[in-house]
C-alpha cells in the first residue's frame, strides 16, 4: 500500500518529531514529583541517556516503540522500506552498543518501553524508583 501522502509532507512530519517526547516529559515530572534528583537527556554520556544519575552511574532509557522496535509494537513503515529497515536496523544496533557500554563500565541501566508506560503508568514509575534506589545501595 503507497503512502497516502507526499514524500515532502512525510519528510516534514518527520523533521518535526522531537528529541524529546511528551512521554519521556510525563515520565521525568512524575519521578521528579516523588523526590528523584536526576538530570536529563546527559550530553556528555554515551547515547545521552533519558534520565541519569552520575553519582550512582545509573541512566534510563524511554525507548519509543516505534524508533527503538519493540517486538510487540514495532512495526515497518510500508513505503520506503529499503531506507527504514537501515535506518530501524541502526537504531537497535546502536542501542545494544549502548547497553553494552554501561554495562561494561559498571553503569546501573533500565530501558523502559513506551508501551509500559502506556499499559501501566504507576507500576511503570515505581519499577524505575525502585531500580534507581536499588542501585543507590550498591
């Protein structure tokens, strides 16, 4: 099935998607509220993690479904498909690299899909308070 709209319209709705998402925005101020201290989106840390705390080395991830394929949500854009398979395929690469970087240097990291916190947005934020006062103890 072709695209319903122009290649130019596409590139503009593209272009206009943000490095930071209304989600990721929701997630931060809800922690934030519950007295977790953290910076966002940490320039100088591999992959600039969503959420850090250099003092515990922990960094969380918000990995949309779409940009990060999700196995349950993911999906192929239908046009293009040359161009989003390389593209989709980089991305997933990049964040095994990512991982594996923080884990390798002792790092505490947490990659929360966008559909958690869709389906389940308390026992999302509590799972992540948890897993960063764990690491607060280690």
């Amino acid at each position: 099935m072709a695209d319903k709209i122009s290649k130019e319209q596409r590139s503009q709705n593209m272009r206009a998607i943000k490095s930071i998402s209304k989600l990721e925005g929701i997630v931060t101020r809800e922690l934030w509220s519950r007295g977790v201290k953290f910076r966002k989106n940490v320039k100088d840390l591999k992959g600039k993690p969503d959420i850090a705390i250099k003092k515990y080395k922990v960094v969380v991830f918000i990995d949309s479904c779409f940009w990060h394929c999700c196995p349950l949500h993911g999906n192929m854009p239908k046009s293009n498909q040359e161009y989003w398979l390389k593209k989709l395929t980089r991305n997933k690469e990049r964040d095994r690299e990512i991982t594996l970087h923080y884990i390798e240097n002792r790092w505490h990291i947490l990659r929360v899909w966008e559909h958690q916190i869709k389906q389940d947005f308390e026992s999302t934020i509590q799972e992540s308070i948890n897993f960063i006062n764990n690491a607060k103890t280690k």
